[in-house]
C-alpha cells in the first residue's frame, strides 16, 4: 500500500527566502506525482506535475525534482512571498493503485511572513 | 469556466439527515474521482469513475454512502442518515486524455480539482 509522508508539517519563513517542501512515498512504482496549493477553505489547484520519467518539472519560481528510486520529491519556491502562504499537497499516481487513484500527503502549511 | 464546477460549497445540516453533493467536471473528461478532507489531513479517495461506471470504491465509503455518474457527466455524492463524523470537504477531480492533436491521445493523469463542497453535520 502507497504511503506519503509530508515533513515538515508546517514551516514559517521570512518573505523573500527560498522554501524547500519535501515528500516521500513507500512504492517508487509511481505513474506520476503532482503537487497541489490549497488555501483555507478552498479545493486544490495544480502547480505541478511530474511523470515517472522526468526528473524535474519547472513554473516560473516553483521547480519539483523527483527521485523514484529513493521515493523523494521536493518543490521549491524561489524568493517567496506573502502569497505563497498556503498548503502545499504532494500526491503520487501509483502503477498499481486499482482506479487509478491519488494518494495524498498530509501536507505542509507555509506562512510567508512579510 | 471549463474548471470542475461543485455545488453547493457549503451545506449545514443536522444529523440524521439526507444531503447530496453534485460535481460537473472538466467537458469531455471521462475519469471522475470524489475525495474527502478532514481539517489538517490530506484527501482520502472515496470513489472513481470512468465514463459511466463506477469501478472503484474506497472502504470508506459506507453502505449510507452512493455516488452515481448517470451518462457519464456530471456526478452526484449522496449521503444518507448523517453523522457528525461525515463533516468534511467533499473535492471532485476530473481526468482525462491529453488532446494536443496527437493521434490517439495519451493519459497524463493528471487530476483537476473543484473548489470543494464542505459538509458540517450538527
């Protein structure tokens, strides 16, 4: 069974700091891996996805590696702003999920402090 | 707006009653996921459809729980006889092939999510 672990669970930063968000999961038999911001309250928009053969995806101030072999993913935010407050959500497609369903992290909350 | 469109965002009701959620996803999707959010945890999947039928069901989905996909348009989430542990953010995600013009498409899987439909049970 797919697990994905999100660490930390939450992370303050100063504003124009570089942030690092780290996800891991337990089967590297992966279809693909995106990453969600969700604000309070609100559903999940997508900011990136990367497909099992790729090792990084690249949007403006936001890049995602992955490592399928060490089951790691990271999402950085270059130069953050109060706007990045948010929670950030990694989410693996697994090869063998039946339905071919998500399994999400328990997220990270960020607060970018002005 | 060709987003996943949720309805309604919010819906207050008191246990014991009936409520149902309804998610017209992304036009031409064919693959339709509904998920549950707790405060402070990340989506759990609750069910998947593709076109018309239902081919997934999470065992947390209890027999008070049925979603349809009549044509395989929009969905509907019911909840029958609710609980106050039923509170949550019920998200809808839409899916499909990739259609740049290549022949044949492929599937990205990448997911698309509506705003939500929170549910508080008192």
């Amino acid at each position: 069974k797919q697990e994905v672990t999100q660490i930390p669970a939450a992370l303050s930063v100063p504003e124009g700091e570089n942030l690092v968000l780290n996800c891991s999961f337990t089967d590297s038999a992966i279809y693909n891996l995106q990453w969600f911001r969700q604000d309070p309250g609100k559903g999940l928009t997508s900011l990136l996805l990367i497909q099992s053969s790729q090792r990084e995806q690249t949007s403006g101030r936001l890049n995602a590696s992955l490592d399928k072999s060490s089951g790691r993913s990271t999402l950085y935010i270059a130069a953050s702003q109060p706007g990045d407050s948010a929670t950030y959500l990694c989410a693996v497609l697994s090869i063998k999920a039946a339905g071919n369903k998500l399994t999400f992290g328990g997220g990270t909350r960020v607060l970018v402090k002005p | 707006d060709t987003g996943v469109s949720q309805n309604p965002r919010h819906k207050i009701t008191k246990r014991g009653q009936n409520v149902t959620f309804r998610c017209d996803p992304i036009s031409e999707h064919n693959r339709l996921y509904w998920y549950r959010q707790t405060l402070g945890q990340g989506p759990e999947f609750l069910t998947y459809f593709q076109n018309e039928a239902q081919l997934e069901k999470s065992r947390l989905l209890s027999d008070r729980f049925s979603a349809e996909r009549p044509k395989g348009s929009f969905s509907t989430l019911e909840i029958q006889r609710t609980e106050q542990g039923d509170s949550a953010m019920y998200l809808c995600a839409s899916s499909g092939r990739n259609d740049l013009g290549l022949a044949g498409g492929y599937w990205t899987g990448e997911l698309f999510f509506g705003e939500g439909s929170r549910l508080t049970v008192l």
